[in-house]
C-alpha cells in the first residue's frame, strides 16, 4: 500500500460499499477492497480524518437502522421500555375507570379549566383514555413508535420529548379548536414519538449536506404515517398535528448532540427521573384542586 494512503477496516462487504458511497456523497476518494485483515476502504491521508469523522456520523445516526444489514449483539434497533409505558398507560386506565372514576373529570383537557389555571390538565390528560378501544390503539400503535424513538434518542430522552409533545398537542388543541373544547389519550405523545423517528436523519443530513435526500425522504414518510392513523374522522386531528410537529422539532434539536451524549447514562437517568416527576407532580395537583 502506497504510504500517502490509509485503510479504515470494516466489519463485511456490505459495510464497504455502504462507507464506499458516503464518502464518495463528500468528494472523498476511496478505494473499497479486502486486506489479509479483511475489508477496508482506504483513503488518502490527507482526506483520513474527514473520512472518519463522517463514517463516524453515519454510524452514530443509522445504526441498526438499515434493515439489510446483519445486526450487531450491540446495536440497539427497538428498545423494550416502551412496553413498560404501555403497562403505565393501562394501569392508569384501570385506576380511573374502576377504582377512581372522578379522575378523568379531574385530569382531562378542559379549555375552561385551563384557561382558570389548571395548566396541569395538558399533561394529565396525556394518561387518560376515553374507552378501551381508544387505549388500545394508542398503546400497540405508541409501543412500536415509542421503542423507536426511545432507541434511537435514549429511553429517557425519547420518552420524556414524546411525553412533551403530548402536551403541546393539548396546548395546540385549546388554541385552535372553538371553546369549550375537552381532550384527552396519548395519541399527541405517539405522534411526538414519530416526529422523533421523522426527524432522525437530520443529524446525518446536518453533517454531510449533500445526503439531503434522506432528509427528504424521512420527512415524507413521517407525514404520510400521520396522515394514514392520524387523520381519522374521529380522532383530534389537531393534537395529533402538534404532537407531530413538536415532536420534529425536538428531533430537530436533539440531533444537534453527540449520540454518546443521547445515549448516556446521566442524560437519560434525569430524563426518565423528570418523566415521573411531571406525572406525579400534575396528578397530585389535579387530585388536590377545589
């Protein structure tokens, strides 16, 4: 090998050509083949760490995301806390329509309410759900979209940008829909988890401008999943705009961090503290209010 050249070693054929086209997306010459080590794509030395540093962007942001690709004993793909939301959602159902009825009217979304100073109904009404048909199709829809947004962000982080999107979809709800106007269910918050997912390439797209297209292309495919089990007749399309759009635009920032940091221990242990904290705290407001 010439000396003024560098191989970067990879893990399979498929991981070659995959970093062959994202340098190449940045001008960066490269030459794919296999060593007596194994694969590796070599580049020159003066374009080595700028190879680097985008391999090293796109692993962070698509990792375990190319369904094509073997996945790593590592990698994290969906994260199972998820099922622990759902598990929290269908106890807080039991508990306000067996055991204490009068929480619903105490927690829900009332324009009135709020408008009065009962600012915490935003967020408690996220927990509440009309029947069990309504609690269901938010739960195994919120599962799914939740796990996604929860591995790719961090469990606390992801759930705590979903839970805030949920109330922004309340907040959007008391400020377009004609008063009085009454709301409740999760649905907000799994839109915000989706606007999490939507948003997940921009951090990529950020870092090598010229893969707008993945950009593009997650933003499409978000809408058009709001569209198809957002936009029923019966469902509050408004809250589940503004979960969507707040969610994105969490997304937005977050891809802003390192995905160490999203994925840190700290970050995601205060996330997840603030989580039960927010939950706790505006239940015990709406359990005390006159």
């Amino acid at each position: 090998m010439e000396v003024d050249r560098i191989g970067i070693p990879a893990r399979s054929r498929r991981q070659v050509m995959d970093w062959g086209l994202v340098l190449a997306s940045q001008g960066i010459e490269a030459i794919l083949g296999q060593s007596e080590e194994g694969w590796e794509v070599v580049v020159g030395a003066r374009d080595y760490e700028r190879a680097r540093a985008c391999l090293r962007q796109y692993q962070a942001e698509n990792r375990g995301w190319h369904w094509q690709q073997p996945l790593p004993a590592a990698g994290v793909v969906f994260h199972w806390g998820s099922a622990g939301w759902a598990v929290v959602m269908a106890a807080i159902y039991y508990w306000s329509t067996t055991r204490f009825p009068a929480a619903r009217q105490l927690g829900i979304m009332d324009s009135g309410a709020v408008a009065a100073g009962q600012w915490w109904r935003l967020f408690t009404a996220v927990s509440l759900h009309e029947n069990m048909p309504h609690l269901m199709a938010n739960v195994t829809t919120g599962f799914v979209l939740l796990g996604l947004a929860m591995a790719r962000y961090g469990a606390g982080v992801g759930l705590l940008a979903s839970f805030l999107a949920g109330a922004a979809g309340n907040v959007a709800g008391l400020a377009l829909y004609p008063q009085p106007h009454e709301g409740l269910g999760a649905s907000g918050m799994v839109m915000g988890a989706l606007g999490l997912i939507t948003a997940q390439s921009f951090a990529f797209w950020r870092a090598c401008r010229s893969a707008s297209h993945f950009w593009l292309r997650s933003l499409a495919a978000g809408v058009l999943i709001l569209v198809l089990i957002g936009f029923s007749p019966e469902s509050d399309i408004v809250a589940h705009v503004g979960g969507f759009v707040c969610g994105l635009l969490c997304g937005w920032a977050l891809g802003h961090a390192r995905a160490e940091t999203l994925q840190g221990g700290a970050a995601n242990l205060a996330a997840s503290t603030a989580v039960v904290a927010l939950l706790v705290a505006t239940w015990h407001m709406a359990l005390r209010a006159p």
